[in-house]
C-alpha cells in the first residue's frame, strides 16, 4: 500500500447521517462517527420531515458538527440553510441547483448529486456548484454499479479541478474510491448500520481513506 497523500492529498471523509428524527439519537450517532474519524462535512437528509422538524434537527446537529471541524450540508431543503445554521446544501437534479445557487451563494456551500451522466456532471460544475457527487442512490434506493462510480470518480479526477465526491455503498468501496481520485468519499449506513458500531466502521473507514494504493 502507497500513502496516497505523497502525491496528492488524502481524500477525506462525507458522512450521510442516518435518517433518524430524534436530535439526540443523532447526535450521539455523529459524536461516535468524531471519535474516530476526522470529518469533512455532515449530510442530514430530512425525508419527508415538515420545515419546522427539519430546523430543530438542524440546530441540534449543528454545535457537534462545526465543532468537529466539519461543514453541515441539508439535503434538498435550501430554503432552511441560513436560518437553520447549517453550511449549505446538497441538491439533486439542474433545477434545485439552479434555485440553491441563487439563494446559497457565494456565503453557503451547495454541492450537486443526482448526475446521470458525464454532461449532467460538467453542466452542475460550470454552473457554480461547489463539489459534485457520483454514486448516491436515488430516491427508490438504486444505486450505479460500483464500477460505473468508480469509472466516473477516474474521469471527473483527471480532468477537472472542482472535488467530487464518490459515494461508498460499503467500506470496502472505499479504497477504490480513494484510489481513483475521489477527494471525499461519502459513507452512510455503512457507518451507521455496521453491527460494531459506528464509531469502529468510523475507524476502518478513516484508516482505508489514510492508505491506499493510487492508481490513476
């Protein structure tokens, strides 16, 4: 295994918070995430949570998360950013991208998912997005085939400058991820659904994004 960080830096940590409504649950999930892994930014999905629901669980999350040295992203509701207290948002499809840029910057962080293709991909970049994502499931659950994901982190790493972000269904993602020149890697119910616990699959997964082999 080569350090990835002597030729470029290593790529960090996105973590997708469990979609839980209780604030304190959720916490003290992402607490247990921090004891093991330095954190590049927190995604809070809401779901279907009323706006009021959504903004309590924001601000709840928020001391933890900023204190850890992490940015808080809100999936979908940039509306609810700024008074909220998060970081920005993370938003799927050009039309929410377009109306997040708007209202978002230059003072919050709006990050693109949903791409289907390379073109969906440049378009968001060149719009104004701040990172784009390969790999998130979508709305039923579906995933790209891990390949796909990792072709697309290859493409997007060797030629373009704004980080993108790959999406690991399992730790063992992580590593091929990384390799292929993802500058974050995204990791939800891999953490948090690992029978040992969040804070040990925390650990491995800080350890996978620390060494790896490069490849590209």
């Amino acid at each position: 295994m080569t350090p990835r960080s002597s030729i470029r830096p290593n790529p960090r940590l996105y973590v997708i918070a469990p979609a839980v409504d209780d604030p304190v649950t959720l916490s003290g999930a992402l607490a247990e995430v921090f004891r093991a892994a330095a954190v590049a930014a927190v995604l809070i999905r809401p779901g279907d949570a009323d706006e009021r629901g959504v903004i309590s669980r924001v601000k709840a999350a928020a001391p933890g998360v900023q204190s850890a040295g992490a940015a808080l992203l809100v999936e979908g509701r940039s509306g609810i950013v700024a008074r909220s207290g998060a970081d920005g948002a993370h938003v799927v499809g050009p039309d929410a991208l377009r109306a997040a840029l708007q209202t978002l910057k230059p003072n919050f962080v709006v990050g693109a998912g949903g791409l289907h293709s390379r073109h969906d991909a440049m378009v968001a970049a060149e719009a104004g997005a701040d990172y784009v994502m390969f790999g998130e499931p979508d709305a039923a659950g579906r995933h790209p085939s891990r390949d796909a994901v990792i072709d697309r982190v290859a493409w997007w790493a060797e030629v373009f400058e704004i980080p993108c972000v790959g999406y690991a269904i399992a730790l063992e993602d992580i590593d091929a991820l990384a390799a292929a020149g993802a500058d974050f890697v995204a990791v939800g119910d891999a953490l948090f659904e690992d029978p040992r616990g969040p804070n040990a699959a925390a650990a491995e997964a800080a350890a996978r994004l620390a060494l790896t082999e490069i490849t590209t």
